[in-house]
C-alpha cells in the first residue's frame, strides 16, 4: 500500500485512510502514522461514533510532549485497505489534536512501514500474512 503525504496548512504529514469498527457501526477515518507514538490515541468524539462508553475502557495515563493526559483502552476492529486486524487504541476526552495517531504498538507491528521524507509518500506492507 503506498499513500501519499497530505497537506495540511503549509506542511505535509504521513496520514492514512482507515476504517475503525465496533460493534457494527463504522467510521472512515484518518490517522497520522507516528513512530515516536508507543500507542494509538483517538480523539473521544471517535468513540462515542462508535458507541463505545468511553469511560468503559481500561484507564490509560499518558505523557508527552503536551504533558500527562487520562485515556480508556478500548479494543476495536481496524481496516487499511484489505488488511483488518484487532487495535487496541486509547481513545481521550482531553487528547486536543488536529490528528488521530496511529501508534508502534498494534498497528506499526503488523506491518513494514516505509516513510520517504523527499518524495512525500508511505509505504506500508504486511510484515506477515497471519494477520
């Protein structure tokens, strides 16, 4: 699979379609591949979509960049093209981003990622296909 870097404002970002999935309902979303991201964070209003009760999840406490916010692990079914697997991502009524992140844990795993920085593209590919 190879996708183009999007533009957003006066930058580009290595952003991939995806569809999330719970329960029946579905979501076609967007989410910014992040390999210094340990985890997926979701932006609460994505859960709540999905009908997951946000609050239901297993309490994650995160830090970074933008100091320590409170989150809910939530498992759900992820698809990228033909490829759909079981994610587990932390969803957060306090993460304020213009982003969902796509984390090194569940999704990076599954896959051999490729980000070429001058050409403006991603390439990602089962790394293996007992996925």
């Amino acid at each position: 699979m190879r996708f183009p870097y999007l533009h957003r404002g006066r930058h580009t970002y290595p952003i991939v379609p995806i569809i999330l999935s719970y329960q029946g309902k579905s979501l076609r979303t967007e989410g910014l591949l992040d390999s210094g991201a340990n985890i997926s964070l979701f932006l609460a209003e994505v859960a709540a979509y999905l009908g997951l009760s946000l609050e239901t999840g297993n309490p994650t406490s995160l830090s970074g960049v933008g100091g320590r916010i409170l989150g809910y692990r939530h498992e759900v079914t992820l698809a990228i093209e033909a490829t759909t697997f079981q994610a587990a991502i932390v969803f957060s009524a306090e993460f304020i981003s213009s982003f969902n992140i796509l984390g090194r844990d569940n999704f990076f795993e599954q896959f051999r990622i490729t980000f070429n920085e001058r050409l403006k593209f991603v390439e990602i590919e089962l790394e293996d296909s007992t996925v």
